[in-house]
C-alpha cells in the first residue's frame, strides 16, 4: 500500500504532520510506501502532480491531506475511489484564498509563484459537492483551528467519519497519536 499525504497551501514535505506520519511509517515495520511530494504552488500543476503519482502507483492507494491538501484528497478520493483521512481540512479554498492572488512564497521552500484568478476558479471547480462514499472519508477536526472554521467542515462532511476535538489549532495538536487509526483505516 501507497500512502500519500498532500500538504497545505504555502506548506511542503518539511512539514510537521508530513514528518510525523513519514516517522511513524517507518518505525511501524508496516509494509507501507510513503509519499509526500513538493506540491507546485500553482493549483492546476498541484493537481496533475497528484494525479500522476497516483495513476503511476502499482498498488492500492490510501491518502492523507491537511488543509487545502484535504480539499483535493476530497477531489482524489471521488474520482479515484481511495479512502482519505482529512484534518482540518478546507472546504471552499476558491473564497479563503482569494485573499492571497499575486505573488507567494512558500514558507517552507522560498518558492515564488503567482495566484492569479484562473487557480480560484480551477479550486471552485475541483469542489465535490456530494461524498459519494461518506464511509470512506474519515475527517479530524480540532475546534480551535484559527485559519479554518472547523463548523464548515463538521457540515460539509456530516456523513462521513467525525472526530472533533475541542480546542488544538490548525496544525492537530497532538496529530501522532491518531497514525495507527489512520494507517488502519486507509487499508483497502
């Protein structure tokens, strides 16, 4: 099994969860691959480097994405048939994050790029309206996220799996002690 996280906006493989769930795998002894890759900072070529890499996987798939990474595990989860596990995930990026059109730099990487209109609209049009499969969607949400609002999501996904903490923040406190649940859960 192929496990890939997807990380947030402005975020990349250096980040915390992306390390932990990468650590975790690791010291498990499970026979799992793990994949994280350096999503491009322009939304239609995030999108076909995640569709590549899962149409070049010879085994079965599970995905994990936080933020705007959930967003568009949301989408791959849909058209794919995969299950993923989603914390605090972001539920209509194309209105948040247009805010930040013009130029950006990753916080991670220095990577410059530019947001422009057409990513806005290509994000509105990745968003999946019905979870077609609820059973295989499980969402992690934390009630003190400050960048999202968790109630978004707890509406959006009310179907699927739920686990809602009080308080924590945007990054899951405490994140690693759900990875056996979550690596569980993600087998086919």
């Amino acid at each position: 099994m192929t496990i890939i996280y997807i990380h947030g906006f402005n975020s990349s493989p250096a980040s915390l969860k992306a390390r932990q769930t990468k650590d975790w795998l690791e010291k498990s002894s499970l026979d799992r691959s793990f994949l994280c890759p350096a999503l491009d900072g322009d939304t239609f070529i995030a999108i076909d480097q995640l569709q590549a890499i899962i149409d070049q996987c010879r085994e079965p798939v599970g995905l994990i994405g936080s933020s705007l990474g959930g967003y568009y595990a949301t989408w791959l989860a849909k058209k794919y048939g995969l299950k993923a596990v989603l914390v605090n995930p972001a539920v209509r990026p194309y209105e948040s994050m247009s805010k930040y059109l013009g130029e950006n730099t990753n916080y991670h990487s220095g990577e410059r790029y530019m947001l422009n209109q057409s990513h806005i609209d290509m994000l509105r049009d990745l968003d999946t309206k019905e979870i077609c499969v609820p059973d295989s969607i499980w969402v992690l949400l934390q009630t003190g996220d400050e960048v999202l609002d968790y109630r978004q999501a707890r509406m959006k996904y009310s179907h699927c799996i739920l686990t809602i903490e009080p308080g924590g923040d945007h990054s899951f406190q405490n994140y690693t002690r759900h990875l056996p649940a979550i690596i569980d859960f993600l087998q086919p």
